[in-house]
C-alpha cells in the first residue's frame, strides 16, 4: 500500500460546502470537489464578467457543476478572465475545451506542458505497476492523448508572475509532470499545490472515497521524474505554506500542515517513491524529449 504521513483532522481548512458547492479557503478563493479531482475559483464573490480566474477544468462531465458553481458564485453568465492550470493530465482538463470555447477565455499554463495543450504530443504512458491500489492498476486505461487550446493558450511569463492573478506568482514544480506549476500568493502564504504533492493516496478508491487528511507525493501512476517530483515538493516546503490546497484531497491548513510538508521532503524516498515502476530507474523527462509521445 502506498505510504503517507498522517495529519490530524483539525489541520484541514475547509469548512462543509456552500450552496454552489464550493469549499471557501479565503474570502476570495474556494474549491469544488469532482469526484476524482479539484478545481479552485479565485475572485471575490460577485465579481462579475471576466473578475475572476479557475484554476484547472476537472473531468470529464464536470461543466454543468463548475458553470453552476462560477453563476452562483460570480454572478450569471459571469466568465472568468482566464483559466489556469496547473497541468494538463487528463483528470485537469476533462471539460477545458468546452469551457475556454463557452468562455472565450485564455488558458496559460507553463511552456513544458504547452504539447500537451495543443494538441502535439501525449504524455507517457501510465505505470500500473507502481502499486497502492485499484487506480494504479487501471492507470493504462486513463487518456494520455492531448487536448487541442493552441489558439487561446498562452504561455506563463518567465518573471513567476501571473499576469491573470496580481499578487500571486507561479512555480515551477515538475516530476508529476513536465511543465507542472503550482501558484502561491505571498500576502496570506496560500498555496495551490497541484498535483505536487497531494492529501489523499489517490492510487486508492477506498482513500479517494473517504478522504482521510494524510499528506503524500504526486499521484504514483503519472509521476514520470521522481528525482524533479521531490525537489519540488522541497521548493513547496520551504515557502511555509499556511493553507494549501492540493490537486486531490482535502486542503490543509496551519502548522500539521508545516510539519507534513517538511516530514515528506525528508522522508520522500521512503514513503513517496514506488520500489518499481518505468520511470523509478528510468524518468521521462522534456529535456531528452522522453515526456512527449506522438498523439
């Protein structure tokens, strides 16, 4: 089974679900569960037409929700001004044509994943023998094929800012994919972590259904450098987040959130990394071109 380092129940920072089914984390940032994954509205309530920004576009099925939850949080017919994401695995942009078409609203995202959004290249193929449950085994039937945004991508600028997003900066933070970012916003130490390090053993249907507070790595199946995934999750350690919000599972919050990070950095080859798997001995990586399949 795969390993994980306990958080008590009180570190979690979300409070029970809003009428539009999104968790608040601060005045101007909730999240929507969708079974398998998260996806973050920023902006305050009632902002309005292009005053806000999501952050990753769900699974597959998910644009009523998402449509419904942005209305009632935003205001009717309220579009955001961008959509962000954090990577493009295919349980993070299950509906995002649909919504950048319905939108028209740019999607940015890091240059490294840029292939994977328009439509050039797939990513590696998922590995079922990294273990910790039903997820891992069926990995080989989850889509690797790319989306196609090329005419409304746009690539996040150098500097770390985010030009859709004042006041946050984004960091590069791959392993679990090759141009993963997460996005961090200084003034209140918020993190959305992506799938960099995650709060539920999502290799496991049991875990995912009863979302237990445990911190752990990227989801095993589709990490493909683990040597890159835990410098990554070092980088995020060291920010000292106060809040974190992560691809799959529960946000966390205050010092258990802390003192996990920090346990998970130090103790990442013991309880994040498989002891087999493709990419343990053999990582696929942009820079040898092995991240990029032909679609």
């Amino acid at each position: 089974m795969t390993q994980q380092i306990p958080i008590p129940s009180h570190a979690r920072a979300d409070g029970p679900a809003g009428p539009d089914g999104t968790h608040a984390l601060a005045p101007d940032v909730a999240y929507q569960r969708h079974t398998l994954v998260n996806v973050i509205f920023i902006g305050p309530p009632g902002a309005g037409d292009r005053g806000w920004v999501l952050v990753d576009a769900g699974i597959p099925g998910s644009r009523g929700a998402i449509q419904k939850a942005a209305a009632s949080r935003f205001g009717p017919d309220a579009r955001p001004s961008a959509i962000l994401l954090t990577h493009g695995h295919f349980d993070h942009v299950g509906v995002l044509e649909d919504l950048a078409m319905a939108w028209d609203a740019p999607v940015w995202a890091h240059p490294l994943e840029a292939p994977y959004l328009d439509g050039s290249a797939s990513y590696p193929r998922p590995d079922p023998r990294v273990g910790g449950g039903l997820f891992s085994l069926i990995s080989p039937l989850f889509p690797t094929k790319p989306v196609d945004v090329g005419e409304r991508l746009q690539l996040l600028p150098q500097d770390g800012s985010v030009p859709p997003l004042p006041g946050w900066r984004w960091l590069h933070t791959p392993g679990h994919s090759p141009g993963h970012v997460s996005f961090w916003r200084p003034s209140d130490r918020l993190l959305v972590a992506g799938d960099a390090f995650v709060t539920t053993a999502q290799e496991s249907v049991y875990a995912v259904a009863v979302q237990e507070t445990e911190l752990h790595g990227p989801p095993r199946y589709l990490t493909i450098d683990w040597e890159a995934a835990h410098a990554s999750v070092e980088a995020l350690a060291q920010l000292r987040p106060e809040i974190a919000v992560t691809g799959h599972g529960r946000p966390l919050k205050g010092p258990a959130l802390r003192e996990g990070l920090d346990a998970l950095a130090r103790d990442f080859a013991i309880v994040a990394v498989p002891h087999d798997g493709r990419y343990v001995e053999h990582p696929a990586r942009a820079e040898d071109g092995t991240a990029y399949r032909r679609p």
